[in-house]
C-alpha cells in the first residue's frame, strides 16, 4: 500500500538536498532571502521547491497564480497578508509571499502586483515561479532577481544530468527496483530534467510491484505518445485538449513536434487507415511549425496551434 507520494515523501528539505546548477545554490545555500526572486526554468526542475525551502522558516503565504489571478487575490490575501506585522524570535519579522506558477497571472494581476511590490518593500519578500518567463511582463521582471534553472552552458548541462541520473538510480534502488545502464539513459532522455514526472513513473512501476526496469518499461507503449494521437482524433473540446497538452507535454514539445511528424504518421497508417488521406497535410502542417520553432515566443502555443490544426484536418 502506498500511503505517500512519492514527489512529497522524497521533496527536498534543504537547499543542499537539491539537484542545483552550483551558480543556483552559492547563491542560498545557508543564506537568508535579502531580495524579491523569480525562479524561471522547466516543469519539475524544483523552482517550487526552492521557493518552500526558502519561505519556510518565515511567515509566509503560498499562492498558485493560475488558481488565484484575480485582483481580489491581491487585495483581500496579499495586502492584508504584508499588513500585519509578525515577531519572530522577539524580533519584527520579514514576511515571504510566494507565487507559484506565475506566468499563469492575468494582466491586471500583474499591474496591481507593481504597486503592492513597492508599497510593502521594507517588511515582505516576494518569490516567484515560472515555465515561461517571456509571459511575465519585463516591468514585472525589473522587480525581482530573474534565476534561470536551465542549464546555461553543456559543463552545467552535463554536472545537473549526472546528479539527476544518480539520484534516480538512489531512488530506484532504495525501493528495490534495478535497471540497467542503458535504460537509465533512456530514462533520462524521456524526462529530465522533469523529477516530478520521473518521481510519479517510479511510483507506477512501485504499486505495479515492478522489480527491475529495462526499455521496455520506459514508455507506456510502443508509441511514444498514444494518449495524445488518441486525443487528436476523439477529443474535440478545446478546453480539455488544452489542460490535457499543458499538463503533460509542456516539458517536451520538441519531441512531440518530432513525434507528429514521424511517429504519428506511422501509427495512422497502423491504427487509422482511414485517415491516411490527411497525412500529406499533417507533413506540411509540422514543417510549417519546426521552421518557425526559433521565431516562437512561447513553444507550448504553437504546440497547441499545430494539434488544433491536425484536428480540423481530421474534420474533413
């Protein structure tokens, strides 16, 4: 029986405990929060995480912007939050504000946040999360110290893969399931540097009572991304499709857009004979997009635009 995820039960603690570029953790390891932060990078990198070690031990508030991105957020939690005073350890207090997947904040939300940011400067802090810091307005990032979790360079590149493949390694082996080198290559080129959606596989192979993983149990099957062809051609409400395409495959939109042009066409062919008709317009379709890929400010929109195009390519 499982009675824990594994995502929280091994959620790092400490700043030390983290899978960190060494740029990221001289800049907090063993130090306090003297300035307002956005931490910007991919899904499960650990910005989140970060931002929890950080507040922790202060009086804090957590709030997921994509829940809560109204202006009442902002005047009715935010403001009487930093309003108050706290005493801690017989001492006036800083206070931390954290704001979770921020780039999902609406434009008031952001224009309100200006002023609530300045007014309170001298007691509270203010940390940030982002996927996509081109969605946060640049007079918005002008008032926080902008972090980048990716990898700057291919030594910090090499250096975060070798500790996240060990820690995966560490992970599997305390839970008793063995695997291969070869299979944690591919493991780690299927999600890294997403832990959290590594974390939630080894959890499936741990209640499936897997005890050693090869290939073969590194996708689900042998289509990389069934779930999504399927979608593609029974699901038409856009709003799921969405939440279904930013949920799952936000982390790895070049490989999908690899995938609809190779792989999905061959599984037309396999599974949706029928439809064979629209593969020459789903090639030019993804041509189309891969050579705008570099001109594309935020990559998960033009994922979606191409997959609500092959859509009205299967209406006809």
């Amino acid at each position: 029986m499982i009675d824990q995820l594994l995502t929280e039960k091994l959620r790092p603690k400490e700043v030390k405990h983290m899978i960190l570029p060494n740029r990221i953790r001289v800049l907090f390891e063993g130090k306090g929060l003297n300035q307002n932060i956005l931490l910007a990078g991919s899904p499960g990198c650990g910005k989140t995480t970060l931002a929890k070690i950080l507040s922790k031990d202060l009086p804090h508030i957590f709030i997921n912007v994509s829940d809560e991105s109204s202006v009442e957020t902002i005047r009715t939690k935010i403001n009487d939050f930093c309003s108050t005073i706290s005493i801690l350890d017989g001492k006036s207090s800083k206070k931390v504000v954290v704001l979770d997947e921020f780039d999902g904040a609406s434009d008031q939300f952001y224009k309100a946040l200006r002023g609530t940011i300045e007014k309170f400067a001298g007691n509270s802090r203010f940390i940030a999360t982002c996927n996509w810091i081109n969605k946060v307005p640049e007079a918005i990032q002008s008032r926080f110290e902008v972090i980048n979790f990716d990898p700057i360079n291919q030594d910090e590149e090499d250096f975060v893969k070798n500790e996240w493949k060990g820690r995966i390694r560490l992970i599997l082996t305390k839970l008793g399931i063995s695997i291969d080198d070869d299979s944690l290559d591919e493991f780690e080129k299927e999600y890294f540097p997403d832990l959290r959606s590594a974390l939630n596989r080894i959890q499936s192979w741990q209640i499936e009572g897997i005890s050693a993983v090869d290939s073969s149990k590194i996708k689900d099957s042998s289509w990389s991304y069934e779930d999504l062809y399927q979608m593609i051609f029974k699901s038409k409400d856009p709003v799921s499709n969405y939440q279904v395409i930013v949920g799952q495959y936000s982390s790895k939109v070049d490989d999908v857009m690899t995938a609809l042009g190779e792989e999905f066409i061959n599984w037309i062919i396999k599974n949706k004979q029928d439809q064979a008709k629209i593969i020459p317009g789903i090639v030019v379709l993804v041509a189309e997009h891969q050579a705008q890929r570099t001109q594309v400010i935020d990559p998960v929109v033009s994922l979606l635009a191409l997959i609500f195009k092959i859509q009205k390519l299967t209406d006809n």
